[in-house]
C-alpha cells in the first residue's frame, strides 16, 4: 500500500445542515456533538416492571403501524420523529395533519413504553418534539424477542453523540434513496441497515471476519422490473482517517474475493462512499484524497468503488439506474 496522505477531518452540525450526518463509531464520546443537547434524564429503560399479563394486554393494543414503528426503530436502532413521520405517516391530507397524527402516537407508544426517548436531543431545545431521538424501550423490547422467539435481552446503553450522530445518518440516506426512488418511479427493492446487512466470510487465513456496511439497498429502474443494481453504501462525515476509509475498502476485497455475494446473488454490489463534512472545501479535498488513495492502491479496484458528495447520494444512484 502507498504511503497514506492524511485525509482531513471535520465535523457537520444539525442546526447547519439539513441533511446531518456523522462518521462515528460505537466507543463512548468524552464530548458532546454541537448538534445535540443532553435533556434532564429521561429515565432510559427504567420505571417499575412489566408484568406478562400487562405486556400481553399492550401488545393487544398495538395496531399494525405500532408495530410496523416498533420494528423500524429496532432495524435502524435510533430514529428520529422526522423520520419515524417519513417513513409511516405519508397518507395524510397535509404534513401538519401528519405531524400532529406523529407526534400522538409516538407519545402513546412512549407512554405504554414501546419507545423511549434519549436524554440527548438532536436540534436543540427550539426543535421541540421533533428533535426526541426514539428507541426501543422494555415493552417494546420484549415484544420484539417474543415475535422472534429470542432469549437474549438486548442492553441498552445511551449512545455518545458521534455515534447517534452517525447512526440518524444511516436512517438520513435510507429515506433520502426512498424519497429519490418515488420521485423517478423507481422501485427500492430491498435497504438494510448495517446490522441487517452485515456479511459473514472468512479471510485468506480462515479467520472468521465481518462486513459491516453502513446500509445494502437494491433498487429497479421501475416498479416490478427484473434488473435489480445492488449497492453498499458508506456514510463518511469527516471523522475516520484515509487509513481507515481505505482499510474498510480492503475489507470489501476480501469479502469480493471470497465469491460468496456472486454465489448467492450474481454479482457484487457497488461500493458507494457518501462523504461530506462541515466545511465543503474540507469535504472536497476528502474525497479526493479518497479516490487518490484507492486508485494507487494495488489491491482495490477502483471501478468497484463511487466517491458521492453525500447531499447527491441518493439521487445520483437512482438516476444511474436509468443508464445501467
């Protein structure tokens, strides 16, 4: 491998993007994000226990968008009231008619402690009910296990605010790619999120390795079409180093080079890295340090790879379905 440039680091806020996202990993923050402002305790996974008989009497309750919420928060592990509306309040007469109806639900489901809220609020104070970060709390955790027959009890722990940051990211892309698709009668066909979409192989030694991409979607040209582009998709926003970016691209060579995604499906997907970061000269400089690193690099195929400014992410991979 060629002697790394360093790649430059920034950070985006909320209040100054519309579209936030942060590169960030699970290891606790000593410092708080500026985007964010940690609330009075809301008490995360406390209060007195839930007996069986009271679980089955909520679970009795929960309509089929309750669940259908329930099991959106648990697949992208944090959302927010924006995109919990986004993604099952879309048949409403006007979106003030669909915030209201959002925000009574979420309260409910709050209440029956199917979703919790983090003491961290994204936006701050002035963003209101909007900003709450949700969560699966007891209820809504024991339902979960109960429906899929699990013994495990998933431990929560509050997130650092890199981590939150990085993970509403995900949930940022995932509805971006779904908003791009409807807008171009196109069909998303599939979008996991990185723990659903994590591939197990093992490497040249035989060491069992994991790849965890940040979301695999596959989309058709138009609903109902047999051609299907898969894609696994990168959220970068400032924060990992060139070594890092290029290591994680190595690890996709090694899982390419195991031909198991080609076994299973006909080919491998496309690696799209979505960077950006606080400054847009920063951001620039980024990703071609990226491309550079990648493009030298004996080991990558830099055909494999798209180096995206994270704002045309989700429409440049919809209108290249036009072209594929």
């Amino acid at each position: 491998m060629s002697e790394a440039v360093p790649l430059p680091t920034d950070y985006p806020t909320e209040s100054n993007r519309e579209q936030t996202n942060t590169q960030a990993s699970d290891k606790k923050d000593a410092t708080g994000a500026t985007n964010t402002v940690v609330l009075p305790s809301t008490g995360s996974h406390t209060g007195p226990r839930i007996s069986n008989r009271r679980l089955a009497d909520i679970r009795a309750s929960l309509s089929d968008r309750d669940l259908a919420i329930l099991a959106s928060v648990e697949r992208y592990r944090f959302l927010s009231a924006r995109h919990l509306q986004a993604l099952h309040f879309t048949d409403h007469a006007s979106t003030e008619s669909a915030s209201r109806t959002c925000r009574r639900v979420l309260s409910r489901l709050r209440g029956l402690r199917i979703l919790g809220v983090l003491d961290r609020r994204i936006g701050g104070i002035r963003a209101g009910s909007e900003g709450l970060v949700y969560y699966v709390d007891t209820a809504g955790e024991r339902i979960q296990r109960d429906s899929t027959h699990s013994r495990t009890r998933r431990r929560f722990d509050e997130p650092s605010a890199r981590f939150l940051d990085h993970t509403l990211a995900i949930a940022d892309m995932a509805i971006a790619v779904m908003d791009a698709a409807k807008a171009h009668d196109a069909e998303v066909v599939k979008i996991d999120p990185e723990h659903h979409a994590t591939r197990t192989y093992q490497d040249g030694y035989g060491v069992p390795q994991a790849l965890r991409p940040d979301l695999y979607i596959e989309m058709a040209a138009s609903v109902g079409d047999d051609e299907v582009s898969a894609f696994f998709v990168e959220v970068d926003l400032g924060h990992e180093s060139l070594p890092t970016l290029v290591g994680k691209s190595l690890a996709y060579e090694d899982y390419r080079a195991t031909g198991s995604e080609q076994r299973q499906y006909g080919g491998f997907p496309q690696v799209i890295w979505a960077m950006d970061a606080y400054r847009q000269t920063t951001a620039l400089r980024r990703r071609k340090a990226l491309g550079d690193a990648i493009e030298r690099n004996n080991r990558t195929a830099a055909s494999l790879y798209r180096i995206l400014a994270l704002p045309d992410t989700a429409a440049a991979l919809v209108q290249g379905l036009r072209h594929d």
